[in-house]
C-alpha cells in the first residue's frame, strides 16, 4: 500500500526522530561515563555546599552508569522504529534530566548540557516521533 502525498510522514520530522536517536544514545553514553569516573575516582567529583540530594559519590556512579547503558540502548531502538522506544525515550530522558538536576552541584556544566540535550529528546519524540514508524 503506497502514502498519498498527504500521509507521507514529513522528512524533516523523521531527520529530527533520527537525531533524537543520536542525541538518546550520546546522553546514555555521557550518563556512563560520568558514572564510570564516580565509580573509579571519588575524589573527582566533589560538592562544596550541603545539597538536598547529597548522595555518595558511589551511589551517584550507578545511578548514572545504568541509567546511561539503559537510554543508548532505547536510542539504538529508537533507530528501528520500535514505538515502545519512543515511550520509554520520552520516560527516560525525563528521569535523566531529573538525575541531572539533582547532580548539579557535583558536575554543573555538564548536568545542564545533559538536561539541555534530555528536553531536545523530549520534544522531538513527542512531537515528530511518530514519523519515523511510517517511513
């Protein structure tokens, strides 16, 4: 069965899909690495002002490192087309950017640049994400 012009999913919402897949697996592979440093150096990461969401720096490192290995991996099936993909993007880069916010005092410059990349996911799935199914 062939798309009318009318149906045919539009290519700039799919490239944005597309990129929202990159940037899903960059983000996981950013929360990994950050995770990786807490877990193999303690010291790196340090906090100067008592904070609400003072964790050990351990505990920081597997937050980060599973959440970063369970959002690229939603980021390469999100590449397949696969909608609980896009679900579970959207619930992710939620939790990620929350995760984020709460290690702002450890690491600021890149909490917010992951924060800045988890609302790009956000609103690219929920507003494009569909499209990419129909091509």
């Amino acid at each position: 069965m062939s798309n009318s012009p009318s149906t045919q999913p539009s290519t700039g919402a799919v490239g944005l899909t597309v990129f929202a897949a990159v940037m899903m697996i960059m983000v996981g592979l950013f929360q990994a690495i950050a995770g990786v440093v807490a877990l193999f150096n303690d010291t790196f990461y340090v906090v100067g002002e008592k904070y609400v969401f003072q964790f050990d720096v351990t505990t920081w490192g597997w937050i980060h490192l599973i959440l970063g290995i369970v959002i690229a991996v939603a980021g390469f099936f999100l590449f397949r087309g696969a909608v609980w993909a896009r679900t579970v993007g959207v619930i992710l880069a939620s939790l990620s950017a929350l995760v984020s916010f709460a290690w702002l005092p450890y690491y600021p410059l890149w909490a917010i640049a992951i924060i800045a990349l988890d609302v790009f996911v956000i609103w690219a799935l929920t507003a494009h994400g569909r499209d990419i199914t129909q091509s």
